[in-house]
C-alpha cells in the first residue's frame, strides 16, 4: 500500500493485473491502453513551467519545503482507476538559487529520499534524457514486488522538475507510464518566489 500522505499517494486495491492467457487477447489490451494513454488531454501550467498529459485533471497544491524557504514544492496529482497515480512536483528555488550543475549525488539523494519516503527500494537508477533535457531518472519497486514506481527528474533554470508515477507490478513499463513521461514538456516562464536557501537537496 502506498499512503496518501507518502509521495505518490496511492492506495493499492489489488495484489497484482490479472493476465488473460492468450496472446491475442494481450496484444489487444496493449493496444487499447496505448490508445488510452495517447488520448489523454494535455494540462498545461505556464505558471509553473511545463505542460504534461494528464488521464484525468490533476489536483494541484502546494507548501513551502521544511528548512529550506522560501523554497516551494508544487505538487499536481492524478488518478487512474485506483491503483495508479500520475504525479508532477515542482520544486521552486528562489532565482538565481538553484543548485547548478546539478551532479550525480545530488540526484542520488533525491532518490534515496522518495525511496524512504515510499516505503521503496531503488531497482534501477542513472542519467536519463528527459524533454530533450538531461535528468535522472530511478525505478523502485515496494518490499513485495507489487507496487512499481518511477521517478524522473528533470532541472530547468530555476525549477526541479520530478515526474512520478506508481502503479501495479510493472507499472514503470507501462503504456501509460511511457507516455506520461513523453508528454512533458517544459514551458519557458519564470519562478515566482524570492529570497535564498540552502543547497542540499530538498525532500520530494
């Protein structure tokens, strides 16, 4: 189970997919939730820098990060079925403040703190090229094996952007997943927060 009050905030309803057992059946239900994911609507935040496909539209809050304002995550969550969540956090440095370059500790720690914080361990980690920007990227699964979860992270000038989604045994191999990840774009705006922080990196 992964708790609403976790990163992903999802709460597993079941164990694992159901398989059909004939592989026409399965080329089938491929093609259909391609078609799904390739469907969704587009959402778009220009105040927050990127726009993103979305299976449904996203809740969107906010909160300054512990220690470190005026630093503020933006979150953007949403939903498919009840055992799938799609995720946008935005992380916002004041301008001119964010960590830059960005190495690879520094993204080591991140994933290692949604790790924690999801009750997950890291499967797979490493450089990744992200909306034609050079990010990071990880795959960790629950304890059990039955909850999937991925994790790109994307800088852009002032902004950290992490795309995160979860979902049923491999989930970060989905459809849905994959076309998440593809949609996102980054928008060119500005951050609206001032002031300093601090350059360790903040909890997602």
């Amino acid at each position: 189970m992964i708790l609403r009050s976790t990163l992903v905030a999802v709460a597993l309803l079941g164990a694992t997919l159901a398989t059909t057992g004939a592989p026409a059946q399965d080329k089938k239900s491929e093609d259909q939730s391609r078609q799904q994911a390739s469907q969704w609507p587009e959402f778009q935040s220009p105040e927050r820098g990127f726009a993103v496909a979305f299976p449904s539209k996203p809740e969107a809050t906010s909160a300054a990060v512990a220690g470190q304002n005026p630093l503020v995550r933006y979150s953007f969550e949403s939903y498919e079925g009840g055992d799938t969540v799609y995720r946008v956090v935005v992380l916002e440095y004041p301008p001119g403040r964010a960590p830059d370059p960005l190495d690879e500790a520094f993204y080591v720690r991140m994933v290692s703190a949604y790790a924690k914080d999801s009750a997950s361990q890291v499967r797979r980690r490493g450089p990744a090229t992200i909306a034609g920007r050079p990010g990071f990227e990880a795959i960790t699964d629950d304890g059990r094996g039955k909850v999937n979860h991925i994790l790109s992270i994307v800088p852009a000038g002032d902004r950290i952007f992490m795309l995160i989604t979860a979902g049923p045994r491999g989930h970060a191999a989905s459809d849905g997943a994959e076309h998440f990840r593809d949609s996102f774009r980054v928008i060119d705006s500005a951050p609206q927060t001032t002031g300093s922080t601090s350059s360790a990196p903040p909890s997602p």
